[in-house]
C-alpha cells in the first residue's frame, strides 16, 4: 500500500530498507527514501519520522503533498496504534554577511566556554529539539537540526508550521535579521 502511495513521487523498491543494526527493538525501523525530494520517512515501532534535508522550498508543496498522503495511509493501516509522529528538518545556513562566530558568542558565557570560533546550541524543549552546530561541510556556515514530536492525529500541514517556526527561530539566533 505504501509502494502504491509512493510510487508517482519516483519511490521505487530499492528505496524501502530496514534499519541494518539496530541496538534495541526501538531502533527497528522502515526507512523510505524519497530521493527527488531528498527526504525520507522512517516507520518504527511507536513513531513515524519524517526527514527533510537541505530542502528546496520550491518544492515544499510536494513535499508536504507527499508527507501528508504517507501520514494518512499510515493513520488508515494501524489506527490508534501509533502514538506519535516526528519532523526532522535539517539544513545548512551560510553567513553571508552575518559574523556567526560572534552571532554564537552570544549563546554561551565566555567565562566558562571561553573563545572559540563558533558556539553552538541544544535547546531541548518538551516538544523537541534544535541544535545549532558548527557546519562540517561548508566553511564558516552553521548546521541547523529541527526535530518536533506530534500526537499521531496531527495533520502534517501543522507540522510542517511548527517546523517553520522553529526554523525562524534558529535563524534569529544566529543572527539573520529579516526573517519573518
């Protein structure tokens, strides 16, 4: 059924896989890829994840088209049985003209932190998560990582607005001014 769902958004076979090594029962999950969206969903046991990395906001309403139809078949197979869903948004975040390394400074006391390139942040709220990182990838950009838990029954067009706010909210600090 999910294939079927899947399958105009170029969702093929070989992108359904399970989690290899999982430690624990909990980290048995599905993972489907949805690679044109670079996006991916993961089915475990007491919770279904919806990943988007480094999204194209061009594309956001098929994107959410997409999270939202998997949602719904996933409500319609188990029913009550699932008792959460996540939203994992991931991105990077260029400085442009902003100075991140003072931006970040902020976010700590230089007594105990002291001086350093680049300060990140783990804000860990009742609701989720936001990480603010130095980027790996990219030289003097910040890594951003939204992660928010949500009844089962919540329609992913709610989710994808609280992910937005969050999303603004990590640009504020690091110091991105005109976001709205």
């Amino acid at each position: 059924m999910l294939f079927e769902t899947l399958r105009s958004d170029g969702v093929g076979l070989a992108d359904f896989s399970f989690n290899k090594e999982p430690a624990n029962l909990a980290e048995t999950y599905l993972n489907v890829s949805i690679r044109k969206l670079n996006a991916a969903i993961r089915i475990g046991l007491d919770a279904v994840t919806y990943i988007a990395v480094n999204p194209d906001w061009e594309t956001a309403p098929q994107l959410l088209g997409v999270f939202e139809r998997v949602a719904e078949r996933i409500r319609s197979v188990v029913g009550d049985h699932v008792e959460s869903q996540e939203a994992t948004l991931a991105f990077r975040v260029t400085p442009g003209t902003v100075d991140f390394r003072k931006c970040t400074a902020s976010l700590v006391n230089p007594d105990i932190a002291a001086e350093a390139l680049f300060s990140g942040i783990s804000l860990h709220r009742s609701a989720g998560v936001l990480v603010i990182d130095k980027s790996l990838r990219y030289e003097g950009a910040a890594f951003v990582r939204l992660q928010c838990r949500f009844p089962a029954e919540t329609p992913f067009p709610q989710v994808a607005s609280r992910l937005y706010q969050d999303e603004i909210s990590a640009l504020r600090l690091l110091g991105i001014a005109g976001v709205t």
